[in-house]
C-alpha cells in the first residue's frame, strides 16, 4: 500500500512536471526606438492570457520580456508615459517578437498581421480615397483576412483597428465570421458593444 502511494505520488509529480512545460513560450524583444516609443523608463505587456499585467524596464533603450502563454494571444505593449499613442498591439505566441518601424514581427502570427497591413496600403493606393471602390476593397480586405484566421487572435487584431475604416454593417460582419471563442475575447465583446451602442 505504501509502495503505491509512493508510485502516485511520483505519477502526480511528473504530470505537473509535463503541466509546468505545456504553454508557448514567448520573448518580446526591441529598442523603444524601433518599437516607436516615446521615452519611457518601462514597457507594460497585458492580455487576457496572462494573469496580470507584466512591467519590465527599459535599460539603455532596450527591453525584453519573457513569458508563457496556453495558446496565441492578442496583446498589447504601452510605454509608462504619458503619450498613449505609443500603445502597440501583438500576438504573444511561441518564439521571438521583436519590433521593426513599430510593428511586431518574427513569429507566423505577427507577420501575418505585417502583411495584411501591407495589403490595405496596396488598396488605398489603388484606389480614388472615398470611392465607392476604395471602400468595397477594404471591406472585401478584412473580411478575407478575419475569415482566415476567424479562429486566431489576429482577428481579434483586425476587429480591434477596423473601426476607423469599415462602416459598422461591414464590422458586425467581421465579428460574426470569427469562431465563438474568439468572439468572446475581451476586445471583440467591447467592439460588440460599441457597434450596438451607435445603432440605438
């Protein structure tokens, strides 16, 4: 009976041992110059999949923040000044992000979110700003990119930066192409209930 307890006990320690080991690790790496920051002493990560804000300094211009999420996440990072159009958003997922002109980049997600960036610029600059053209591209741009990822948190990125550009009919559509889970994230709740605050 004792030698079984003793087996038990070790099972138990090795599947939290395996616990402890799941999770993407991630590293988010920059200069507050090539993030776009104004001058700041410290950067704040946040996102719903971590337990708290995570602070880090910022030491002769550069930080790196070290962390551990159960599966990809839209976050944000803003500089602890007062110029909260510093505030940049990402994808915390397995491997290293680091920023470029103040974007985030080097991991599957991130790019991806780089090149829909890039494909919205293509579009405004083939188009007549206003028209009738230039407003159906965009629509058609978002809804393409948040129906390939309607299970991924760069939908959650879309939704987020579509409000500026897309009338609300288009941004309803966006929130109703991503998978449940998605749709029930923070941010995409909140743009929920925005859109359903300007139709009343």
């Amino acid at each position: 009976m004792k030698r079984l307890h003793i087996l038990l006990t070790i099972a138990a320690a090795a599947c939290l041992a395996a616990g402890c080991q799941r999770g993407l690790k991630f590293t988010v790496t920059s200069d507050i110059e090539s993030a776009k920051f104004p001058p700041c002493t410290a950067v704040i990560l946040s996102s719903e999949q971590l337990a708290q804000p995570v602070e880090v300094k910022v030491k002769d211009g550069a930080f790196v923040i070290q962390g551990k999420v159960e599966k990809p996440a839209y976050a944000t990072l803003v500089p602890n000044s007062n110029d909260r159009k510093g505030t940049r958003a990402l994808i915390l997922e397995k491997g290293t992000i680091t920023f470029q002109e103040g974007k985030a980049v080097g991991t599957p997600l991130n790019d991806a979110i780089v090149d829909f960036t890039r494909q919205l610029k293509d579009v405004f600059a083939q188009h007549p700003a206003g028209s009738p053209e230039l407003i159906a591209a965009v629509d058609q741009t978002y809804l393409d990119f948040v129906t390939l990822h309607k299970d991924d948190p760069c939908a959650v990125f879309a939704i987020m930066h579509a409000n500026r550009r897309i009338s609300p009919q288009t941004q309803e559509k966006l929130i109703a192409a991503v998978s449940p889970e998605i749709r029930n994230q923070g941010e995409v709740r909140m743009a929920s209930f925005r859109l359903k605050s300007q139709a009343k």
